[in-house]
C-alpha cells in the first residue's frame, strides 16, 4: 500500500490498481497466498504483471 507522511500529499494518481486470479491454501500458520496481478495503468518499463506471494492474513 502507499504512505504517505501527511495527509495533504495525498495525490490518487500514485494509487495503481490491478486485477487478476488467486488461490489460497489454509495452513497451520495462517494462508498461504499466491496471486497474480495485471497492472492496469502501467508506467513505461513496467511489466505487464506482479507475481506475489504471501504467508499469513492480510491486514
């Protein structure tokens, strides 16, 4: 997510949105996450997708 230090930085056009599948796994520890997400608004040199991968809840 963004920080930012006060709020009248606050600018919605840092905020970049994606889409795309998911699958979850329950485990002993918390989920196990892996999604793949597909920029929408990609800046020059970006790749076209992010591969992420998590251990635990999201907050």
């Amino acid at each position: 997510g963004n920080v930012w230090r006060d709020a009248r930085n606050v600018d919605f056009q840092d905020i970049k949105f994606s889409v795309g599948p998911g699958i979850r796994y329950n485990t002993p520890v918390g989920p196990l996450r892996l999604d793949l997400g597909y920029k929408l608004r990609r800046e020059t040199g970006e790749s076209a997708a992010q591969l992420h991968f998590t251990l635990g809840h999201a907050f």
